[in-house]
C-alpha cells in the first residue's frame, strides 16, 4: 500500500512539474511573438497577469521563495550545508 502511495505522489509531483514547464513555455512564446503567438497563448498569457495582479505580492513572494527551497532541498544542493 505504502508503495502505491509513493509512486502516486512521485507520479503527481511529475505531473506538477511538466504543468508548470508548459506554462512558462506558454509564456514565453507569448513574450516572443506578442499578439501573434495566437489566441490560447494570449488568453494563458492573460490570466497569470490577472492571478499575478489579484494575488497579494507578499504571499507570492514567499510561496516562491518556498518553493524554491524545497526544490533545492530535494535536488540534494543544500543537503550537505543543513
């Protein structure tokens, strides 16, 4: 049982990840090519901005800072210094 609840998350966490690569890609093309990039990329484009503006920048601001700390900590980069 224990195991299928490892390869679950492991599976999920795999998922959160390749989601959020789209979306930065998504992103990017829209930066690249503007307006032109088409009408999904704009309308992804469009509702970050519009998460990004609603959302407090402090709680933004320490989800990433957490998020990159637990990314660094599970890459093994900080392990050997904590």
């Amino acid at each position: 049982m224990f195991d299928f609840v490892a390869n679950a998350k492991r599976w999920l966490w795999e998922f959160v990840e390749l989601g959020f690569v789209v979306l930065l890609a998504l992103l990017l093309l829209h930066l690249l090519l503007g307006q032109s990039a088409g009408p999904y990329v704009s309308s992804v484009a469009d509702n970050v901005a519009k998460f990004a503006t609603g959302a407090s920048g402090g709680i933004i601001g320490v989800v990433l800072v957490l998020a990159i700390v637990y990314w660094l900590l599970q890459r093994g980069t900080w392990r050997a210094r904590i």
